[in-house]
C-alpha cells in the first residue's frame, strides 16, 4: 500500500516543474505577438540590448540568446522494510537553447521566430518565455502593467470620535 501510495506522489512531486514549463511556454507564445509593431528602442526596453544584429540589404535583424543547462530529479524516499525499497525517481535533463530574432522593416518589428531547443518537456518554446516576458503587455512611455492592481488602503467612512 506504501508503494502504491509513493508512486502516486511522483507526478505530484513534479507538477510544480511541469506547471513552470508550461508557464513559460505562454510567455514566448504571447511574448511573439506582443513585440510585432514595436519600434527599436521600444524592443530596448522591454528585452534589453539584443546579444547580435545583422543587416543585410534591407533588412535588420536582432537575436537574443538564452542557454542552459537544467535538470530536474525527484526521488521519494526509501520504503523502511525488511529488504529495503528505493523510493521512485524521476529526472529530466535537458539543455536549452533558445535564438529569439526579431526582424525589422520601417523601423517596426514586423516578425519575431525562434530557433534552437526551444521546447522544454514537450512544452513548445518554453525555453524562449524568459527572452520576450518584459515585453508581454508592455506599453512604450509605460512600461509593463502591474502584475496585479496595487492594495489599497482601507477607508474608514465614520466620523472623528473627537478623542
């Protein structure tokens, strides 16, 4: 029954991982349409300086670079029995490896395409989510919206006691 009750706990253990991964694979999916239209220095404050930038005839591209090495290892615990039991394990490494560029014409990013590892445990490119996150709902002369509205103070509507 501890068995079965510890490998049930595997992919619970691990949900934390996966919910991340999935996380970061919204962000470079919404991140994508949130930069086409942007202007260079809007591009620049929202994503930082691009690690390279070409030009050739016409065109203008910027690539932002992200790599890692990650891995990710669950084990449970030994089961204490006469003979005993490793607990499961799970583990996942991977390297990833995300080349985000953006093309520009008249001045305006008009397309963004990521190469590379890019997806991260099946999550399509999770790996290019933390390039292109400043820019997801940025405003130029704003900046990013609040992640969620500031606490206000409490009121307190009744008249001065006179104390």
């Amino acid at each position: 029954m501890r068995l079965l009750f510890r490998a049930m706990l595997l992919p619970l253990a691990v949900l934390p991982v996966a919910g991340c991964v999935i996380a970061d694979a919204y962000d470079a999916a919404e991140g994508r349409s949130d930069i086409v239209g942007l202007t260079k220095t809007e591009l620049r404050m929202c994503a930082g300086f691009p690690t390279k930038t070409m030009t050739e005839g016409g065109t203008e591209i910027w690539s932002y670079v992200r790599s890692s090495a990650a891995g990710t290892s669950v084990t449970l615990p030994t089961l204490p029995t006469l003979i005993s039991i490793p607990g499961p394990s799970f583990s996942q490494s991977s390297t990833m490896d995300c080349r985000a560029q953006m093309r520009f014409a008249e001045g305006k990013v008009v397309e963004v395409a990521y190469a590379g590892a890019t997806d991260v445990m099946g999550a399509e490119d999770a790996a290019c989510g933390e390039i292109v996150r400043g820019c997801i709902g940025y405003v130029p002369g704003r900046g990013q919206p609040p992640a969620s509205p500031p606490p206000t103070a409490p009121t307190d509507d009744r008249a001065p006691s006179g104390r």
